[in-house]
C-alpha cells in the first residue's frame, strides 16, 4: 500500500514557481490529483544561506511556518545554499538544495545534487551574502550575452543555466524533495525504535 495514501494538499513555504513544480512532481509519482499551494513563509536565515546548518535551517523553517499556515497533509520546505569544502588541498564552494518535509509528527530532510558556481561569482556570496542567484545572473548576462525577464530563480534557475536546460530548477529541486519523502513512503522501516 502507498504510505502517502490520503495525502490531498501540501503545503510548500514558498510560492516560488520552480519550487512548487518540484514538489508537484515529487508527490505526484505516488499520489493523484494531489494539490500544491504555496504560502509566503520567511527563511529565518539570510538570504544567502551558507553552510549545513543555514541550509536545513532554512528548509526546515519554511516546512514549519507552511504548515502552521493552515491546514494541510503534508509541509514542505526548500532552501539552496552553499557549502564549503576542502578537496585535496584547495577550497570547493558548492551549491546543495535541502527539501524538510513534515505532516506535523514526523519530519524528514534530503538533498539534491550539488554544483559548483563559476568562481567570480562565490566571493560576493560568501563575504557579503549577496544571494549568489543575483551574481549569477549578472556575471552570465555578461559572459554569454543573454538576458532574461526574470531572475534565473523564478524560472530555469541558475542550474539551468549551467547545464544548458537539461537540469532545470524545478528538476534539481525535486531530486531533495523525493529524498526527503523516503521516510514518508517507509515508515515501518523509519518509524521504528533503534535496535539496542
């Protein structure tokens, strides 16, 4: 039996238009005519989340705040940021997106791919948390000649971009939301107490 049986509306705590697809698509592969509606909910965290903690944070905050907004069956986040790391001697800041989902007893996090940002665009993040999407934008209008209406972030996203359309935002975001949802489609298997 689909352990998301009976899930009719979730809730994500944006109205991002990526976001919202991504969870669509995520929840869709196991329920029908499901809904999804955004509410307007504040990250708690600075608009350019650096680090895990910042990240899930962020996710986990927007998962809480969309279900105190009303009812629904299941709550979802979802939060991009970067993280740093150390790879055989040099720094590597990359790009991860966290989905949190919750139905108000359990909650679950995953995570997508991550990339990395072409390097121009990493130090104004990073030391003045200017959201790297703005940057992005920017530095590839001038690099490439492109422009568009909209910030990448509402629409192909910055990945987009990157891959040439092949993995759009809405794509690399649903990747976090179907790993969050692995809790949710076991719960015999994560529900139990730990083996002592």
């Amino acid at each position: 039996m689909n352990a998301l049986y009976g899930v009719e509306l979730v809730r994500v705590g944006s109205r991002n238009a990526p976001k919202l697809e991504a969870v669509r698509a995520a929840v869709s592969a196991y329920v029908r005519d499901v809904r999804v509606e955004g509410a307007s909910v504040p990250s708690g965290v600075p608009e350019q989340p650096v680090g895990w903690d910042e990240i899930v944070g962020g996710a986990r905050n927007r998962a809480r705040g969309a279900l105190s907004s009303g009812a629904c069956d299941l709550a979802v986040g979802i939060e991009d940021g970067l993280v740093e790391m150390t790879l055989e001697g040099r720094s590597e800041v990359l790009n991860v997106g966290c989905a949190f989902v919750t139905d108000g007893a359990r909650e679950s996090i995953g995570f997508s791919s991550a990339f990395a940002y072409p390097p121009q665009c990493v130090a104004p993040a990073l030391e003045g948390r200017v959201p790297i999407g703005d940057v992005f934008d920017r530095v590839f209008a001038a690099a490439s000649g492109e422009t568009e209406d909209a910030p990448s972030a509402t629409t192909r996203g910055n990945i987009g971009r990157l891959s040439l359309g092949v993995l759009p935002r809405s794509d690399y975001a649903q990747q976090a939301v179907l790993c969050a949802l692995v809790r949710f489609l076991h719960p015999l298997l994560y529900d139990l107490e730990p083996a002592s």
